[in-house]
C-alpha cells in the first residue's frame, strides 16, 4: 500500500456552543473557534500510525470548501501528513459532490485507501463514505474501532447496534472510523513549524467535479426549543404528587 487519503473538515470546535444567525440564515461563525472535525482528526491518527508501521508510504489530507481550511490542514501537516490538498470552493456543498470531488481526487494520486471519519458534527450526516464507495466500486468499511492489514486486504472490526463485527475487505477500499479507535496524538509548536514548508497544493472544485451543483440546500436554521425550568420538591411525597399533576403517576 502507497497512498493513504485522509479528508478533514473544518468545523466549529466542539467545545464552543453554537449560535443560529438572527435571521436564520445558517451558523454564526464570526469570532468562533474553528477545527478539525473530530472524528476526521482520529481518521488522520490511524494513516499516520499505518505510515509509521512501515505499511503505507504516504499520508495526504484533503479539504474541501473556502482558504480558511488551510489552517486545518496545517494542522494536519504538523500531526505528521506528508502533504495537503485544498480543494475550494464558494458554492454549498452536499455528500454526494463531496464524494465526487473525492473520487476525483482518488483517481488523480492513485489511492490505496481512503479513510474519513464515520461523519462531521455539523451536519451529522454519515454519508460521505459509503457515497465514495458506491461511486468508487471499492469495498466499504464502516465505524471502525480497530482495523488490521494483511497483504492486499483488511480486516476491521466495526460497532454496530449489537456490539461489534469483523469484516475483511480487499484493498483499495474506503474505511470510516468511529470515537474508540484511538486517541490522536498533541501537536507540538516544533511540528507546527516544520508544516509551513510541507507543500499544499490549492484546486478549484470545478476542476475536479464535473457534475452539476449540490442536489440538497439548507434553506433555512433554527436553534433546538429551550428547555423547561425543572421543578424542585422537598421529598418524596412531593415528587410523586408532582408526576400525578403531570399524568406520569
């Protein structure tokens, strides 16, 4: 195995709390701290760590949307990938484009194996990976919490509703990764440094995809509904005429 692609979505840090625009019109990300999605960041750990075994020569991380994602992918150069891709676009983008420009990018640097995470926590849509896998006509790998290489295959154990399954597929193929399967490694300010030289490469997604605009808008945002108020009571008494007045008891 050669080549390892790695996509890295920029996203609002998990730890900051999200704010719908006034006027409903999507997220407000004015002033807000920007990141690496999650579960992409683990997705990243595991190439590397495949690299450092000896069983791929390359890790490359893509992202896809405006300049601003060049700050993840630096990022992602200082954790230890060899190079990045920037693939910009202005116009939304849905899972299914995203999975073209992918397999457009797969074909160009004639990859052995893609591996994202399992979904972004923006959008939440867990799509992306299984796209490329049909669009691509390679096996598919999902949720992974381990995975194991041998020769020109793969087995990966994955979580599902009942606990876990292993599966063995052939390679090239798609794995995506979920939370369990390791921890990603501290960035150091020297690595930091050493990523400003590692080349990343900018494209215009129109040269990549040439299908047509995003199949699916976000016509409009809305926060959850606040919760209500709980109610206190002073023993246990109280709690049950409490869930009596609710119809609960």
């Amino acid at each position: 195995m050669k080549k390892i692609l790695v996509g890295l979505k920029r996203v609002v840090d998990y730890n900051v709390r999200v704010r719908v625009k006034s006027d409903g019109s999507g997220v407000d990300t004015d002033g807000v701290k920007m990141s690496i999605n999650p579960f992409d960041e683990i997705a990243l750990e595991e190439a590397l760590r495949i690299r450092e075994r000896g069983e791929a020569s390359e890790v490359i991380v893509v992202s896809i949307g405006s300049t601003d994602a060049q700050q993840q992918l630096r990022t992602g150069l200082a954790m230890g990938a060899d190079r990045a891709i920037l693939v910009e676009s202005a116009d939304p983008l849905d899972p299914l484009r995203v999975a073209r420009i992918f397999k457009s990018l797969v074909d160009r640097e004639s990859i052995d194996l893609v591996i994202l995470g399992k979904q972004a926590i923006d959008g939440d849509n867990n799509q992306i990976g299984q796209m490329l896998a049909a669009i691509w006509g390679r096996p598919q790998a999902t949720f992974a919490s381990n995975i194991e290489f041998s020769g020109d295959s793969a087995k990966v154990t994955r979580e599902v509703d009942a606990g876990l399954e292993t599966i063995e597929v052939d390679l090239p193929a798609v794995i995506t990764v979920d939370l369990r399967l390791n921890e990603p490694r501290y960035v150091k300010l020297p690595d930091i440094m050493k990523a400003k030289k590692k080349p990343l490469d900018q494209l215009a997604a129109a040269d990549l995809d040439a299908e047509p605009g995003p199949q699916i808008r976000e016509v409009s945002f809305q926060p959850p509904a606040e919760r209500q108020r709980g109610i206190m009571v002073d023993d246990v008494a109280g709690l049950v005429a409490a869930l009596k007045d609710k119809g609960l008891a």
